[in-house]
C-alpha cells in the first residue's frame, strides 16, 4: 500500500501558451488521491455489487469489504469498545448526523472560528469568541460550560483550514470532561496531517472526510460513542435504516447500529478507498511525514517572509504549530484576481476566500461586514500542501505570489531558497 499521489506530475497549459507541471497547493479543499485508494477501488472495481443486499458473490464480497472498511477506520481512530463508526458523505454530514442524534436539550459550545460545518449544525449554540491564546481558550471553555445545566456538546477543530494551527484539543477536552461536556473534534484538516487517536485526543467523537485523506470523493465518517447515536432517530429514512416494516405508517422497527444512520445503498467504494488511506497512513512512519511536511512549511515561511505584500495571518501567533495551510492577507490585492494568475500564468493552483469560515475570516482581516467570499476585504488567500508536495512547489508559489504582487526581493530570495 502506498501513500505516492496519483497524478503527481499533470501537465497544464498557461495563459502564454508554455507547458509547465501543476503545482497542486490546495490540498486543504480536496487532496488528490493516494495510490492505496486508486488501487483499492480497482481492486473492487470488477467486484462490486449491494453492500448487505443480496446473496451472491458480489453482494457477499462487498458486504465483506464494507464491514472490513469500517474496521480500519476504527482502528485509524483507536475507537474504543463503546464507539461505533457511521459513514457519511463528509465532514459536513458527519457533524450534521451528531448535530441530530444530540439528546434532546443538549447545550453545543463552540468558538466562532470554526469552518461553517462545524458551526451551523448545532440547534441550540454558545459561539465564544475566538480566543488570542490556548490559555484563553481554555479559560473561556471553562467560564461557559460553568454557566450550562444538562447535556453538553463541545465541539472543536483538530486544526484550522484557515490558519493550519493546531487547536489544543486535548487541554480543552479535559475542560470539557470536566463539566461532565463531551467533545467532539472536527478532524477534517487534522486526520490528513496527525494521528487521530480519540483517547489521544480526549474527543468522545471525531469527523473527517476522505476527499482530503487522499480518497476519492463520497465517503466520510462520524467514529465515537454509540449511545446517542443508538438512541437517535434514524438520520435517514428508507431501506437499510429500517428493520422491519408493518402496513401502517409509522408502524417501523428501525435498524440498530451504524446501520441506522446509513440510510439507503452505502458509498462502498467511498468506504474502501478511505479505509485504504487509513491503512496506508497507520502503516508509514509518521514521524518521517511530519518532519517532511514541517520542511515545506518551513521552507515556504521563509519564502513568504520576501514577499511583503502577502501577510500570513494566525489565530494564536507566527509560531504556533500548524500543518501544511498558510493563509495570507492581501491588503493591496484582490485575492481572487492573484489567485486565477497564479492559476492561468503560473499553473500553481491555490485558493482565495474565506474558506467557509467567514466569522474567521474577517477576524484575521479586520473586515467589519460580511460580504462577497473570494473577493473583497475577508478574502484571503490559501495554500495548502501534504503528501505529495515538492520544494518546486513551494518555490514556485512563492515566485509566482512575488510577481503578480510586485514584490522585489521574490528572485534573489528563490535563488537562495533553491540553493538551499
Ligand atoms: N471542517 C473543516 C475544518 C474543513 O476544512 C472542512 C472542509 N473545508 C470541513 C469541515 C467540511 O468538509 P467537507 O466539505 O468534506 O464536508
């Protein structure tokens, strides 16, 4: 099983008429896909049939491969005797199936910097601001969740899809635990980056999507306690979800276990495929990957630090640990326009906006009003890298960002960069 990308050296023609490699740097949106995903729906391709449908060789075969899926993703998680794994479509729909199955009063805190999935499902929300510092942080969890009676949610990103900065998740789990508040981690930029372990982590639920583990697109999953999952109305109705069926309406059984919540044919291949990756990952020396990916972010601070017009922006500060995302303020720009040259003239692909974090956004910019996403004064300007990824890459975003921005130290600072 390997994590090489497919489609590492796509060819793509620029604006001027030249043929350059495609420097992918949005990896933070959608991955591409990992060799271990590509070869596992291969494998499948010939075979597969209805996931617990029929009774024949297909059937039974992806049934197998369905349940065997769902197995790995436990063990990416370490989830533990009392968790179940649903597959979802997404993060999205992960959070969304939680945001159901939470107990009727249930109280959901979370910080306003959260990616617009991780903010808008819950039905009866405390938004903190979000803080300047870990400590503060923890200290505003811990005022809020003083102040709440009954059931309570807090749920929180591994780390930013805007900034890259790791959340201190664990610190901020056992605040949580400690007003009896269980924890749910929107894994969705963390699991492509760093373990995900949910003792680890302190989280009683974890979210994550396969499109940015290097799967395909499709497939996602909610891992965590079963309890409010088991107790919950079915997040889909139809086939599958159900268990038995009488002539009146309403006269249903409904099914028990993950099958509850997987209404309707499952994603087989969209499971198999982000189960390869969980594999692949489990099996490769993390250390080695992170060591890399610390490289690159190093290599394209640095970079950054001789383009003056492109200002990285943080949540918590410069230095705190982040994963391959940087964003970057454009004061002088509009940010889309940058990003479609860096596209059409220089074949890096990036992305401009607010990346489903407006609140965020305009936190980071100062912008005082919601507006446009990809332009006006919250847009920002996003890379992002992972596997894959070269010092070419870097190199040339970084070139590309001093061109289109004016910047005057860009070449002899890429020189020395190269030389490196
Ligand atoms: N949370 C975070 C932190 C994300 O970055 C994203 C995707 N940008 C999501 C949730 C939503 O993921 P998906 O679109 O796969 O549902």
């Amino acid at each position: 099983m390997t994590l090489d990308i497919v489609g590492a050296d796509l060819p793509v023609r620029l604006r001027s008429g030249a043929t350059v490699r495609f420097a992918h740097l949005d990896y933070a949106a959608s991955a591409p896909c990992a060799r271990a995903a590509a070869d596992a729906v291969q494998r499948l391709l010939p075979w597969y049939g209805s996931v617990h449908r029929g009774a024949g060789a297909r059937s039974a075969r992806s049934t197998l491969e369905y349940e065997r899926a769902r197995q790995a993703v436990a063990d990416f998680t370490g989830a533990r005797s009392d968790d179940t794994v649903v597959f979802t479509r997404n993060t999205t729909d992960a959070l969304n199936l939680l945001a159901h199955a939470l107990p009727a009063g249930t109280t959901t805190v979370v910080f306003d910097g959260e990616h617009h999935a991780n903010l808008l499902p819950w039905p009866n929300a405390v938004r903190l601001p979000t803080p300047p510092d870990p400590d503060t942080a923890v200290a505003l969890l811990d005022r809020a969740l003083a102040g709440i009676a009954g059931p309570a949610l807090f749920a929180v990103t591994g780390a930013s899809n805007v900034t890259g900065e790791l959340w201190p998740v664990r610190r901020l789990a056992a605040v949580a635990h400690s007003h009896g508040a269980r924890v749910a981690v929107d894994a969705a930029q963390l699991a492509p980056h760093r373990p995900v372990d949910l003792d680890a982590l302190g989280a009683d639920y974890l979210a994550f999507s396969g499109h940015k583990l290097y799967a395909p697109f499709g497939a996602g999953a909610l891992v965590g306690r079963a309890d409010w999952l088991d107790a919950a109305e079915p997040y889909l109705r139809g086939g599958g979800a159900s268990a038995a069926v009488g002539d009146h309406a309403g006269d249903v059984t409904w099914a028990t276990g993950p099958a509850r919540h997987e209404g309707g044919t499952p994603n087989l291949l969209g499971a198999v495929s982000l189960a390869a990756v969980c594999e692949a990952l489990a099996a490769a020396d993390r250390n080695a990957l992170h060591a890399r990916e610390q490289q690159l972010l190093a290599r394209l601070q640095a970079g950054l630090a001789d383009v003056p017009a492109a200002v990285p922006v943080s949540l918590f500060s410069d230095t705190h640990p982040r994963v391959g995302i940087v964003s970057l303020a454009l004061p002088d720009h509009d940010a889309a326009t940058v990003a479609d040259r860096l596209g059409a003239d220089h074949g890096v692909g990036v992305r401009a906006g607010q990346f489903c974090a407006h609140p965020l956004a305009r936190r980071l910019t100062g912008a005082t009003r919601p507006g446009g996403c990809a332009t006006g004064p919250a847009a920002l300007l996003r890379i992002s890298f992972g596997l894959g990824t070269t010092d070419s890459d870097i190199d040339r975003v970084v070139a590309a960002l001093s061109a289109e921005t004016g910047s005057v130290a860009s070449n002899e600072g890429l020189a020395l960069l190269t030389a490196r």
